[in-house]
C-alpha cells in the first residue's frame, strides 16, 4: 500500500483544521500531511494585509479583511468544542470580537498542540496544477511554485484537500457610463481602512454582508453620505442617519449616478460590495467544484465534502459554502475527512449510495426559503458530521439555535446586535458585555476587546 500522503491547499482557518485533526490520528508513522499557502504564515482571511491587486511576488493578493472589521456572527458559534475562547484568554469574553482577536484564537489552538503543527507547512508556496493519475497509480500529481526562488516542481499525494475559501475573487460587474466616473472605484476585496472615505459621499452597490459592513463602518468613521443599491430586494435595515437604500443603478454619467426609480445623486466614490467568483484554477478539469453563486451546498460533493466528481473519492473541498458556523463547519468537515481518509468511518461506498445522499441535500438546498432555513440546514449538516465522527453533538443544533436569535437581533437593529451577549455553547459561561459599544469602538486592539492592561 502507498503511503498515505495528503496536500492540502490553503492554510486559513479550513487548512489550519486539517493539519490540527490529522495531528490528534493514530495514524501509523509514515503518514504524511503538507499543507501549502502562498501567504507566509497561516491565518487565511484574518491575516490583514495592506496589499491589494497583486503581492510581492505578483500572484492576486488573497486576503479582502480591513481595519476595524469585527466579526459579523456571534463567536459562541464557531468556537472550537476542544478550545473554547474562554480557554483561550483565561476569562470569558465578549460575542463579537475583533479580527485580531480571532487570528490569536485560532492561532492558539494550533499552538497549544503537542506537536510542531507549523512542520506540516509550506508557506509562500502557490499550487499551480492538481492532476489525478489513473490506476495504476491512483495518486496525485500536485505543482507548485516556491515564490522566493520561483522554483515549480511536482509531487505526488494520495489525497488532495482544496481548503482556499471562497471570498477572494472579487466579482466586478460593469455599469453603463462607469467609465465616465471621475472618483474612486474599487471592490470591497480592496477595503482597507474607512478613515479613507472620511467627508465622502460613498455609493455602495450589492446588498449583503460586505455592503452592510462596510456602509455602517464608514459611517462611523466620518463618511459624509451613503447609498446602498440592491439588485433583488433592499436589505430593509432601520440605518442610522447617512446611510439610505436605493434600487440598482442604470447608469453614471460623470458624478452623477442614475438609479432604476429614476432619481439621481452624485457620490464621490463607488465601492463595489458585489460578492466574488468561486475558482479553483488550478483544479484539473474533471477534478474542478463549479459553484456559478454563492450556496448552501454545491452540486457534486457527499456531506459537502467528498468531491464525486472525478470518481475517484480522494479530493475533498472544505468551506465551500455559504457560511453560518465557519470555524466549526470547517473544523467538523477536516475531522470527517481525516476519518474517511483512515478508513474509521462507516460510510456507503457505492456510488449511487453517495449520488442519492448528494441529491437529496442538493434537493433541500433548493427548497430553503429564507435565512433560517439556511441555518437550519447547515446546522443538520454539522449534526451529520458530527454523528459520523463523534465531534461536540450539540454545536449544529445549539448553534443554529444562537443563529436565530442572531439574525431576529440583526433585523430589531444593525447597529447593536454586536453588543448582544450570547452563552457558550461548552462553558456554558454567558458572554460578558463589551466595554465599549460597537458603534462607539475605535480600537480593533486584543487588549481593548479583553479589557488587559
Ligand atoms: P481562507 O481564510 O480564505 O484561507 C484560504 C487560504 O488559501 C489563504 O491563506 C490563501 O492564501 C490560500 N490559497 C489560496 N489559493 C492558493 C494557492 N493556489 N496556493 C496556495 N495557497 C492558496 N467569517 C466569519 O466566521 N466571521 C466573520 O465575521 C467573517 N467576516 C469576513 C469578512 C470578510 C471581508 C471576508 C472576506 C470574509 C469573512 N469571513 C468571516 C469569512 C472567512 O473567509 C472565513 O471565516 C474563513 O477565513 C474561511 O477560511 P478558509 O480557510 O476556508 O479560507
Ligand atoms: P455576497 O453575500 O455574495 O453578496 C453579494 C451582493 O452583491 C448581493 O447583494 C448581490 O445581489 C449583489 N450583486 C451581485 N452581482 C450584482 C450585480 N451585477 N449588480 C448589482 N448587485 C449585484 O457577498 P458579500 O461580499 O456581501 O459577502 C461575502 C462574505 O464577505 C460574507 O461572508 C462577509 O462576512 C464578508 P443579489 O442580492 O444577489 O441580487
């Protein structure tokens, strides 16, 4: 037998799991894990990082964080059942903390390990090709590049884990007279810092996560104005005073912006806040997740993990979903796979078996109506993994619970649900209040968020 010898792709939070549940394998000796990023450290996302466009070495920056981002879901239901955040700074702490704080948390876990974890990684290393080789070889074929010396070289793995996220291809769409704007436009994957729109009056297009996020921070910051423009239905929030909704837009001419309910208004810059494309180009053809939109379980994967698509039941995408849970799909996801990987699971392994368990998933995912049907369903496909591995039993059904009450927040007031307070799923201990309101907190600092001196 070939020894077992896994690449991952991706050292975010998804890789960082991988690596983290293969440590806790028995595994016998000679098992292998290499996981590759083209960033120097791992982190993924929470790694800030000033560069846009391309990096030092010319590939597409990755990371689309900013400055002053916190995090958008309550932390009570992505902490990992094995380190909670409690464990992690000695005390409870707030729900929403900071990107900073995040990055620790995750990096902490990876730390406390016995093991050196940060030996299974090849940092600033791009893969460039994944190509499967039939039987007799049943393995993997994975180039990359070392980006300091620029060498490209092949290997060979027996398993491929594709772990790099899906927020990181900005989706640009055109607008008629666009080229007529005599501001600034950039994508959100592009947002750096709100301090820079300060006296602005910002148009902001999309009506998601990122257009909400970014309108209510540079508010805060000072912005003089914003609009937000919605394509199918505006996101109906009670905004603070600066920020309105308006339809799409049909079209710029110089300043001015002309929206379908044909008013007008003229806006210094124009941020993009339109979602991303979802690539995997260096997936060979037959190996390749197509995901055309953002959704709750893509086509062609078993428990939205096992790529079936090349036949082979050796290639597995962690994260490619819409996100609720983040950390603790991921985490349950990378465990299965390890699990499958070393044959611990009681799984099906006809293909008609995996195809109808697909479908049926894929059938629900076109049945679900509103958010709470999508965090319902992610929260049964966490209670799935979780069955078939013996990971925490209560972090889908628990955390989908916190979810709702999350979004009802959300709806009440955008402006003060990441001051609500939540319980810890495993501590049980109830979230401390923050010491400053998010609409009044200026320091993103792990310091300000656990009130250490
Ligand atoms: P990523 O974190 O994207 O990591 C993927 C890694 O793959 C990167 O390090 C990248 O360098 C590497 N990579 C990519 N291609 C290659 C290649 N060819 N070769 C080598 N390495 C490669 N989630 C939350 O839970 N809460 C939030 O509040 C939240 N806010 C967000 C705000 C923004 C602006 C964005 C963009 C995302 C946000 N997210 C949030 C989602 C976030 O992406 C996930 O929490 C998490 O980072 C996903 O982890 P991942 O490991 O799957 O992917
Ligand atoms: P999303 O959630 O994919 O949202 C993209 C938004 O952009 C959504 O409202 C889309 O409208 C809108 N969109 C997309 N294409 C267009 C065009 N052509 N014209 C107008 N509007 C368009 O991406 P986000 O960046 O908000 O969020 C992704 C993650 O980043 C999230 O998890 C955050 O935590 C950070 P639609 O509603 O489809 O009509």
């Amino acid at each position: 037998m070939a020894k077992t010898r896994i690449c991952v792709i991706g050292a975010g939070p998804s890789g960082m799991s991988m690596v983290y549940n293969f440590s806790k394998m028995e595994t016998g000796n000679d098992a292998e894990i290499v996981c590759f990023d083209k960033q120097d450290t791992w982190g993924g996302q929470w790694n800030f990082s000033w560069r846009t466009g391309t990096d030092e070495y010319g590939e597409p920056c990755h990371n689309g964080m900013y400055k002053y981002l916190w995090s958008n879901g309550p932390k009570e239901c992505l902490e990992y059942p094995d380190y909670t955040f409690e464990e992690h700074f000695g005390k409870p702490v707030p729900s929403f903390p900071p990107r900073p704080v995040m990055r620790d948390y995750i990096e902490g876990r990876m730390k406390k390990c016995a093991k050196d974890l940060k030996a299974c990684f090849r940092f600033k290393t791009a893969v460039r090709f994944v190509k499967y080789n039939e039987m007799p070889e049943d393995n993997f074929s994975v180039t990359f590049t070392n980006l300091e010396d620029n060498k490209t070289v092949t290997e060979t793995f027996t398993h491929v884990v594709v772990a790099i996220g899906i927020f990181n291809s900005p989706k640009i769409p055109n607008f008629p007279g666009i080229e007529s704007f005599g501001g600034r436009v950039l994508h959100s994957h592009n947002f750096r810092d709100p301090n820079e729109f300060k006296g602005q009056r910002l148009l902001v297009i999309g009506a998601s996560y990122s257009a909400e996020d970014i309108a209510i921070q540079c508010c805060k910051f000072g912005a003089k104005s914003i609009i937000s423009s919605w394509r199918t239905k505006p996101m109906g929030f009670k905004w603070p005073k600066g920020i309105e909704e308006k339809p799409l837009v049909e079209k710029f001419d110089s300043n001015m912006v002309h929206f379908t309910d044909g008013t007008s208004a003229e806006v210094d810059t124009v941020i993009y806040c339109t979602g991303y494309l979802y690539l995997y180009p260096f997936m060979d053809e037959n190996l390749k997740l197509k995901s055309p939109k953002l959704t709750m379980y893509p086509d062609n994967v078993y428990k939205g993990t096992l790529w079936l698509g090349g036949g082979n039941n050796k290639v597995f995408y962690i994260g490619m979903v819409d996100q609720y849970f983040s950390f603790t799909l991921f985490d349950v996801q990378t465990l299965w796979t390890c699990k499958y990987i070393f044959g611990e699971l009681n799984e099906q392994t006809q293909r008609e078996d995996l195809e109808k368990s697909m479908k049926e998933w894929v059938n629900r995912r076109n049945s679900l109506k509103d958010c709470h049907d999508e965090i319902d369903f992610q929260g049964d496909l966490i209670t799935v993994l979780s069955k078939d591995t013996g990971y925490n039993i209560d972090s889908g059904p628990v955390g989908a619970k916190l979810f709702h009450t999350w979004e009802h927040q959300r709806e009440a007031d955008i402006v003060t649900y990441k001051d609500q307070c939540f319980p810890s799923i495993y501590t049980k201990s109830m979230a401390p209040a923050p010491s400053c309101k998010y609409s009044d907190a200026l320091d993103d600092s792990i310091q300000a968020y656990t009130g250490a001196k």
